[in-house]
C-alpha cells in the first residue's frame, strides 16, 4: 500500500508529536491550525512528562536533549492543605522521581521549532469535512482554502470538527469549574505565598472545593480556584473578588493566592468524554488526545496520553498495511484512554466530594507507600 498523503487538524502536543515523528521518518504531513500563528494566546501551565508516555514520545521523536533542555526535574514536589491553611502532606524529596516538570508553551515550542517551517498552516480554520465512502477526505477550511487528502488526523481538542465523522458522541459538563488566576515573579512579590505552593503541585481541599497552585517556570505560579457550579460559571472584571467570596471561612493564607492574583482571569468549565469512548474503525480518519478521549484533569494523563498516541499513530502509518496498522492502534488507544479516564472522573468526583480532603490524603498515601513522608503543620491562620 501507498503511503498516503496527511493532513493533521490542529497544532497541540498530539498533532505536532505526530508530524515530528512523520517528518523524522521521511513521510511528512502537514498541519493545519486554526490560530494565526504560535504566540496568539498563552497555552497554560506545567504538565509532568511521564516515563512511558510523553517521555517515550519525545525520546521517538529525536529530541531528548531539546527537551533536557525545558524539563523542571525539581518541581516535583506535592503539598496538600486543609481549608484552615494546616498542612496535611507533603512530598519535598524528589530525588530519583521521573516525571518532570515542564511548561506547556515551552513544549510546544519545542515541537514547533523541530518541524521545517511549511509543515504547519497556520490561519486554517476547519469548517467542514466530508468523506464519500472510504474515499479521499475532503477539507474546507474558513479562509476559502480546500484539501483533498488520503488520511486525516483530528488533533483538534475538546470540540473536535473531525469527530463527527466517525462519532456524535459530545463532551459532556463534569459540574466543576476551575477559575484560572496567576501569579507573576511570585519569589520576588509575594515570598510567602511562594513557600505555601513550594517547588511543585499543592492542593487546599475543604467544603467540597479546592484552591490548586502549580509551580510553573520563570518564578510564575498558575492558581484554580476550582468548585461545582453551573455551566455558565462566572465571567466578568470581578471574577476574582466573586471567586475569593465562594471561599468564605478559609484560611487568609489561602485566600491570598486569589486575592493576589494578577489581573489576568478565566472561567474554564471542565468537560469530558465518556470513559471507554471509541469508534468504528473509518479508513481515512482518525482521532488523537482531546478529540479521541477528553477527561478531566485530575488523573494527569491528558498531555502524556495525546502524545503517546501521536507517537504510536506515526509508527502505524509508517507500516506498510498503513490502514490495518491505524485499526489495530485505534483498538489500544481506547483500552489505554478507558482506564486513565476512568481514573480521571473518579478523581474529579472524589476530589469535589465532601470527604475530598480524605480522598486526597488516601491517593497520596497509595502512591507513596508505607513509612513516606507526611506533615501537620500550620501554616496560615
């Protein structure tokens, strides 16, 4: 069989590991992304790169040193507070730990700067994409631009345009919202609040809601202010005055990490897929990361899982039977997904739960093991 010709709708860590690995390989596609070029909107905070997953995937596109280069290996480091500031667990000995920290727009960047600068279009807004039979793709995107192609690959999130055509199944709300807040130069501002987040990942969990602060690089700390609420959530200038008051009675030092956030602030409802979403196979077209599987956040697979796809969908178009190949990858990804997504509600539903102080402490000390390292000291009033 052919090699086929390739289009990758969307320029996130499953599209672009993907087209690297492609690239590598001497089978080049190209990706088609709908924003204008890379610095349009900032692409979030840290993500931990897991050995098997985004590890795998970075060390099979060639770029091991690029990413040495990025990765936070002492940001690993776990707190988890009370509503009342007490500190309940901590995990501050990261040596030996594999999953290193590493910003999403530095990761990106990363992907980017390792393509030839035409693989990617950028301005290509899909608005519609039609298959006859298990014939040609055809694509049409909002610029008036059309492609006709053997193989199309949505990389394109959450609100997929490609998945219509091989499910109508929708991300559904999971009832929580996170408020997304951020502090800059947080070492120099505000050191206090630096030392209560620590060099990692720290949750404050009490009432069924959680104040979440990550460490992320060049001294910034992302702050979620996060809790069951309607799908509309809250918009507006005085999203973060709004979202401090729907934390009455919590510690003042908790507080402070929305009170002195930054200016800059968004509502992000989470969404999901259902858990075990799959999909008769379609010659011609395939979905990876979000669009294949979105789940909430709190399994932390999302970003490895994209990537590993991405990286395991390239092997599969590289073989010869390219089309059995991408069947047969299609029926391990939904068996790899099924399982973090399940994790992932369970997290979600647990953690917004109100014994998710207790469900939290429980999950640490699962993953940590008998005789580790934990902590009940007061740090806030």
């Amino acid at each position: 069989m052919s090699k086929p010709t390739i289009a990758i709708i969307g320029a996130g860590p499953a599209g672009l590991t993907l087209a690297r690995i492609l690239n590598l390989q001497g089978a080049p596609a190209i990706v088609f992304e709908r924003e204008s070029h890379a610095g349009v909107r900032s692409q979030g905070g840290s993500l931990d790169m897991h050995p098997d997953a985004g590890q795998f995937a970075i060390h099979l596109a060639g770029l091991d040193a690029a990413f040495a280069r990025i990765a936070r290996y002492e940001d690993q480091e776990t707190r988890v507070y009370d509503k009342h500031g007490t500190l309940r667990f901590i995990e501050d000995d990261v040596t030996g730990k594999d999953r290193p920290e590493v910003d999403r727009g530095h990761l990106r960047q990363m992907l980017l700067d390792s393509l030839p600068s035409d693989a990617i279009r950028w301005g290509h807004e899909l608005k519609s994409v039609e298959q006859q039979d298990a014939g040609p793709v055809e694509l049409a995107f909002a610029n008036g631009a059309r492609e006709r192609l053997d193989l199309v690959v949505g990389a394109d999130g959450a609100w997929s345009r490609v998945r219509p055509l091989v499910s109508d199944v929708r991300p559904i709300y999971s009832g929580v919202t996170f408020v997304e807040l951020g502090i800059d130069d947080v070492d120099t501002r505000h050191p206090d609040l630096a030392r209560l987040v620590g060099n990692g990942l720290m949750f404050a969990l009490g009432d069924g809601k959680a104040i979440i602060g990550h460490r992320d690089a060049n001294a910034h700390i992302g702050v979620y202010a996060a809790l069951r609420m309607p799908e509309t959530g809250i918009e507006g200038a005085a999203l973060r005055t709004t979202a401090a008051a729907l934390f009455d009675g919590w510690s003042d030092a908790l507080l402070q990490l929305i009170t002195r956030a930054d200016d800059r602030a968004g509502s992000r409802p989470i969404h999901a897929l259902p858990v075990g979403h799959r999909w008769a196979h379609r010659p011609g077209v395939t979905l990876i990361g979000d669009a294949a599987h979105l789940m909430s956040p709190f399994g932390g697979d999302g970003a490895n899982l994209a990537m590993r796809d991405g990286a395991d969908l390239a092997l599969a178009i590289l073989e010869d039977d390219w089309d059995g190949a991408i069947a047969r990858h299609e029926t391990v990804m939904f068996d790899r997904a099924a399982e973090a997504a399940a994790g992932a509600k369970s997290g979600i539903n647990d953690t917004f739960s109100e014994d998710g102080l207790a469900h939290m402490l429980g999950r640490m000390a699962r993953q940590l093991g008998p005789g580790e390292p934990s902590a009940d000291d007061r740090l806030g009033p």
